[in-house]
C-alpha cells in the first residue's frame, strides 16, 4: 500500500506536510494541496483506516442483524438504513441470523470485535434469553432494535402496534360479515407474533364472537412459510369447513394459503376472506391481490439509524443518552381478497 512517507519523497517534502495538505489545513499553501492530491490520486494512496480509527476513536461502521434478508419487510428495511447511513458516511455490515439464537449471539460478538460504532437489530424467533443483547449495552456499545425487541431490555426500540394493527385487521373482517375468523399465526415467541394474536383475540371479544383456540394455527418455520400457508389451509378445510375469514401473520404465508383454496376450487373472496400482514409486493400483483396490513419498513429502517446516529453522537460527548420508543403508524390496505 502506499503511504505518506512515499508520496512525501515523491514531491520532495516532509509527511506532516503531505498530511496536512490531505487533510485541507490552511497553513498549507493552495498550490500544495492540489500537488498532493493529485499525486495521492495518481498513485492509488489509501488512507489507513485502522489508524483512522484508533486516532478518533470511531470504525465509521454500524452492523446489522436480521432474521432474513430476502424478506420483503427486512429489505425494506435496510434499504431505509442504508439510506441514511451513506448520508452520514457510514458502512453498514449486514447480517442474517437465519432465525438462530446461537448464530445471533456470534454474530453480536464477530461486529464487537470489529468494533462498529453501533447496532441495529431484529430478533430471531428461536432468542428467547436476551444477556447477549444486554452484554453489548452494559459495554456502552449504541444498540437499537427494531420489529422483533425485547421488552424487558432497556435501549432504543422502533416498531408498530402489532395488537392494534392485528385488531383493526380482525375488525375489518366482522364489519365485512365474517362470523368465524381463523388465525395462522407466527412461532409462540417473538413478541410480534403474540401481540398480533393477542390483538386477533381481543377484536373477537369486543364482538362478542367466542374465541376458539382450534382456530388458531402456528406457522413453524418461518423460511418455509409459503409451505407452511398452503399446510395450515389444508388442515383448516378439513378441521372447519365453515370458515369464512382468516387474519394470516405474514403476507407469504397468505399467498401460499390462497394457493391451496384456488387448487381446491374455493373462491376468493366469495367463500372465504382473508387479510395479510406486511404489504408485500406479491400482495399486489397476485390474483385475486390480498388485503393486506402495510408495514412501513423503508420508514421502520430510516428513523432506526437516526435514533442509533444520534445516540452514538451523544456517547462520543461522553453524555447519556435517554433511550426512546418510537411507534410507526400502519393501515389495512383493502384488495380483491376481502368482499370489499
């Protein structure tokens, strides 16, 4: 690599000078610094970024974990980092914890040692303890989760209102005429996934319709949940025939729901409807397209940054930083799927 001290001989001057001139300062004369930049350009110089590093204290990094990166949601998600994050200057080192605990927890550990400046995370479904999360805060390291959290951890947390969203998408089902809903949800411990029945349970107590727990049906695995969508609607023909709408966790699992009732010739949504959650792409294009809860990913990943950036400001100040929780807005998005 070249260094200072090779364009300094270059030009015939001292390093402090070549660095100086790098770095703009003023007591070096105009004609200088173009000299010097022009011959940093000519001959490839890269600054060292370790020593960077080292002298203030910042990797200019931030690492973030997610459960899956093909997922419509999470993509969306770190396209609205990204997008912040280039603004400020920042690589961002992205993870997929594959929905493992144990990969989550190495993976926390492998961006402390490559000393990132902050993290942003959401939660596998499989992490049910939470020390790994609380290690990286104890060590004053900025941390944000966002989507799938941990309420009992205290830091920065960017979500929605899972049991509201889940509500108004009940609701919307019993104002259409539904008189018996079914629910396929997701795994029994992200914290997602339980207020999102939670709210599915409520709606149906406020209408006084009896809950039945034997319609409620669990997608397990969630990297095979267009699998899982058909499976649970198979299951759910033959356990209540009369069903007449479904509130489905995520928007695959629905899509692969409503693939099995158009192969088993029930009609969409004349015999049965049915409302996603996330607002995939795929919502919209598919036939019939689904109703659907928006997520607003791209907003989720755009205000995660932006609390992390301004808690790691305030860390740098060696100021505290008072941890905030910031709720997005969501909305049903009315399709072909529900008798509108």
């Amino acid at each position: 690599m070249v260094t200072l001290k090779q364009i300094a001989e270059e030009l015939g001057i001292s390093v402090a000078t070549v660095s100086k001139a790098l770095k703009e300062y003023s007591d070096v004369s105009k004609r200088t610094r173009v000299l010097v930049r022009e011959t940093a350009h000519r001959l490839n110089y890269k600054p060292n970024s370790f020593a960077v590093n080292l002298r203030t204290k910042e990797s200019k990094t931030i690492g973030i974990i997610i459960p899956e990166i093909v997922h419509h949601f999470f993509s969306s998600v770190i396209k609205g980092i990204v997008s912040q994050a280039e603004k400020k200057g920042y690589l961002v080192i992205m993870l997929q914890s594959n929905e493992s605990y144990d990969l989550e927890k190495k993976q926390l550990d492998l961006l402390i040692s490559k000393r990132v400046d902050g993290i942003l995370i959401s939660l596998a479904n499989a992490t049910g303890n939470f020390d790994h999360i609380k290690n990286v805060i104890s060590q004053d390291i900025p941390l944000v989760m966002f989507d799938k959290i941990a309420k009992v951890v205290n830091c920065s947390k960017v979500i929605i209102d899972d049991r509201k969203a889940a509500y108004m998408a009940t609701q919307y089902l019993i104002n259409i005429g539904c008189k018996k809903i079914a629910h396929f949800r997701g795994p029994l411990l992200p914290q997602n996934s339980i207020d999102r029945f939670l709210g599915y349970k409520q709606a149906l107590l406020d209408n006084n319709i009896t809950y039945d727990s034997s319609l409620v049906y669990i997608n397990e695995c969630s990297d095979k949940s267009f699998e899982e969508g058909k499976k649970n609607a198979k299951q759910l023909l033959k356990d209540h025939k009369d069903v007449d709408g479904i509130f489905i966790n995520t928007d695959l699992v629905a899509i692969g729901a409503m693939t099995l009732f158009l192969e088993k010739g029930i009609k969409i949504p004349e015999q049965i409807n049915i409302v996603g959650f996330s607002n995939w792409f795929m919502s919209s294009v598919i036939s019939p397209s689904l109703t659907t809860v928006d997520q607003p990913g791209f907003k989720m990943g755009k205000k995660a940054f932006k609390i992390l950036y301004k808690e790691m400001m305030t860390k740098k100040k060696n100021k505290n930083f008072d941890y905030k929780q910031v709720v997005l807005d969501t909305e049903l998005v009315i399709r072909d799927s529900t008798n509108n």
